[in-house]
C-alpha cells in the first residue's frame, strides 16, 4: 500500500498533510464521525447516569469500554500488520455504525436496560481494539513518512476539535430532544467516514511471505518496548496519567448534575472544556516540522545515573498534551532507529539526540566519513616525505 500523490495545492506548513488526497478525505470524514463519537460518550454517561444514578454502574459501562481495548490491542496491532489497514477501518466503522443505531433505537423506544447499554459498550470496546491499531498506522500509508509527524499532529487536532464541540452538542441535545437522537446522529456520522475510505485510491496491499506467526510480532513488540527506555517510559508515563487521571471523566455526570447542578448541558460544557487544552498542545506539534527540538515542550535529559539510562521529566502541561503523539511517532519511526543503531549509538542516545535538537547520526557519520577520507589523502603524502 502505499501513499496518494501530493496536491500540487500550496499549503500551510501546519497543514502540509494535507496535500495528500487520501489524508484530505480521511481527515473530513473523521472529524464529522468523531463529533458524533463524543456526542454518544456524553449522552450515554448522562443515560446510565439518568437511568441508575449509580456511580458503580457508571465505572462499570467505562469498564466495559476499556477493558478489551486493554486485552485485545496487541491482537488488533498485529492484525493491522499483517492484513488490509484499509480494508479493516472500513469494517470497524461499520460495526461501530450498526452499535450506535441499535442504541439509538432502543433508547428511543424507551425499552433500554443496563445490561444493554454494558454489552454494547463492550462490544464497542471490541472493535476499537482493532480499529484503533489499524488507523494509527493507516496514517503513513497515507501521507508517507516525510509528512507523518505532521498527520499525527492533524490526526490528534481533529480528535480534540471534536472532543470541544462533540460534549457541546451533546448537552443541548441531551437536554432538548434525549439522548436516543445522539446517539442516531453517532451512527448516521459514520457515513461520512465510510464514503470517504471508499473514495480513498489505493494500491493493492504489499504481501509479506517472509513474516512469523502473529504471536511472534507480539512478543517481539512487547521484547522491544522493554528494550527501548524512551518508548518504555512514555508509555508508562500515558499508562499512570490514564490510571490515575483519565477516570475522572467517569463520575462527570455526577459532578455536574448533585454538585454545580447544571444537568446534562453543564455535562457537555465540563467534557467539551477538557479538550481545549489538548487542542493547543496538538495545534503547536502541528506547527512543528520534526522532532528536533522538543526539549523545549517534553524535557527529555539524561540525570547522570551510572547506568547510563536516562530519565524522562514532564515540566509543563503543553508536554503532557503531546506525549501521546510523540510517542506515537517514535513507535512508527521504529525502522529508522534500528539504521542509527548500526552506527554504534545506543537507541536511547538516538531518542535523546533527535528530540533534544543536537546533530542527528547521519550528519556526525557525513562529518567522520569526510575526517576519514581527508586523512587517507594525507596519509600518501607524509609517506612521500
């Protein structure tokens, strides 16, 4: 598979992604079905929350979200490596479109339970887990790697666009018509995704003969995260932030109704400021033409400590918006790294070097190939002497 030819269209430098037909119709549809996603994870808070006002019942639904994007991810990773990205977003979307018609109907049948709401959500989580995985790394086969920093930026600007506007929506709607239309016009967004992946040019998929089992490039990533120290410690670092953080948006509906009191419109308004900050994050990483540096934004440092590992510090909030696409980044530059390591540098040198803005690899081995031939030609010359 590879990547849509360029539009000849002049562009933004913190748009230049989408001069690339393929991102340009990835990037419509999602922002549309994404607006809808956000309208459907607000109204089915407020539903369960309406329904029960249990604050168990309410970790239970996002349990049953999370849970099997936790278990199932490295499956879906190693899926979307060995199949059709293309083939499998397309899929996911559509499963995701037939759960939120079937919530939205039984919600506006008014026939809607619990347990309905937990399997759907699980269900849901399901998907997601191969989903997830599929688009992550349908982004370079879109744009190429020139310009993957860039649509990883955009990626995550649209996610936290629609995470503004989505809860927004949501709260009107929840407060004027229910929750049953958010959930309708969730899965009537996801249209506009489909259409566009439909529309997508692109070329038969690249079989790969050569490849071991699906549980070898498990393992073998998991062996590779545990190798690799600043991908290790970005990882934990979004891990920790999402155990001990993230679940706050859980008990939101309880917050905004029992205690500001501002029903299902303060529910919307509370989700939709949440994203504002991260926004900016990824509007700046946008901004950004390479990794070089984003000491600056993420501080990233070597503390001395006699092993030589380094230590990974977040100073500012700006850092934390952008860690996840940072970490995204390194994870897809994984062929890149494995080069620089054959010049002698350890991978965390290289991590270290490339985000804290000092000579890259390539520029020092230019520099020391050019030393070395300099040397050979006065080598003949003293020997002449």
């Amino acid at each position: 598979m590879t990547k849509s030819p360029p539009s000849t269209v002049r562009v933004p430098v913190m748009a230049r992604a989408l001069r690339h037909r393929n991102f340009q119709l990835f990037f419509s549809g999602q922002l549309i079905s994404l607006i809808g996603t956000w309208m459907q994870m607000v109204a089915q808070s407020w539903l369960v929350y309406r329904v029960t006002g249990s604050s168990l019942l309410l970790g239970t639904v996002g349990f049953a979200g999370q849970i099997p994007i936790f278990l199932l991810a490295p499956i879906g990773g190693a899926t979307a490596d060995r199949h059709n990205r293309h083939r499998i977003i397309i899929i996911g979307q559509t499963i995701s479109m037939v759960l939120a018609l079937i919530l939205g109907e039984l919600t506006l049948a008014g026939v809607v339970r619990i347990w309905e709401i937990v399997t759907l959500a699980a269900l849901r989580g399901v998907v997601n887990a191969f989903d997830i995985p599929a688009r992550q790394a349908f982004l370079v086969d879109m744009v190429g790697r020139e310009d993957m920093m860039n649509a990883i930026a955009l990626n995550s600007s649209m996610f936290n666009g629609a995470r503004v506007l989505g809860p927004a929506v949501a709260g009107l709607l929840v407060a004027l018509v229910g929750e049953g239309w958010c959930f309708l016009l969730n899965g009537l967004s996801y249209i506009a995704v489909i259409v566009g992946l439909l529309l997508m040019r692109i070329d038969p998929p690249r079989i790969l003969t050569d490849r071991g089992s699906a549980a070898d490039d498990i393992i073998e990533g998991f062996r590779y995260v545990r190798a690799t120290m600043p991908i290790r410690a970005l990882l934990l670092l979004i891990g920790l932030v999402s155990l001990v953080a993230m679940p706050y948006t859980i008990l939101m509906p309880i917050f905004a109704d029992q205690i500001l009191h501002g029903g299902a419109r303060g529910l919307g308004l509370l989700m939709g400021a949440t994203g504002i900050g991260a926004l900016v994050g990824a509007l700046t990483l946008a901004m950004r033409e390479g990794l070089r540096g984003l000491a600056g934004v993420l501080d990233v440092r070597d503390e001395g400590p006699q092993d030589g590992a380094a230590t990974f510090v977040v100073e500012s909030d700006r850092g934390r918006d952008v860690r996840g696409e940072i970490f995204q980044l390194a994870a897809h530059q994984r062929w890149e790294l494995r080069e620089l390591r054959r010049a002698g540098m350890t991978l965390e040198e290289v991590f270290i070097r490339i985000v804290a803005g000092e000579e890259t690899v390539e520029e020092e081995t230019a520099a020391e190939a050019k030393a070395a031939d300099a040397e050979e030609t006065a080598a003949p010359e003293e020997t002449t002497e």
